[in-house]
C-alpha cells in the first residue's frame, strides 16, 4: 500500500515530465527503465529507486529535494 507522499512524488514527476514536453517513453528511455514502470510511479503505485531520482533531477533540471519533498534548494 502506498501512502499519500509516494502519491505526491508520482505527480511531481509526471507534471516535471509534462512542463518538459517529454512522453512517458521517452523519458522511460532517458532513465533507462519501462514505461511500465514510469507510469507506475507517477501514478503512485510504487517509488522510483534513488537512480530514477537522481535521473529525472539531472534530466530535468530540479533538486532530488523537490522531486522528493517539494523543497527548492
């Protein structure tokens, strides 16, 4: 079961995504996981790994901070 913070990172993530103009396959590419799994995430059904973490902040240019907690550096 996931909580309401593993709701609110997937939809940090998927509106990061969105501003960006990127498809969830094409970022999936990006990160070198599933689209499967992206959805997965930005629907909240599951967390991203650290290394998607750190992948998507590099990608798209925002802290893990915010990623994760919604904080600016």
């Amino acid at each position: 079961m996931i909580d309401k913070t593993g709701k609110e990172i997937g939809q940090r993530i998927q509106k990061l995504r969105k501003s960006a103009g990127l498809s969830v396959d094409r970022l999936a590419e990006l990160l070198e996981i599933t689209p499967n799994f992206l959805t997965l995430i930005e629907e909240g059904e599951c967390y991203p790994t650290l290394k998607v973490v750190m992948g998507i902040s590099n990608i798209l240019n925002v802290s893990m901070d915010y990623i994760v907690f919604e904080e600016n550096e």
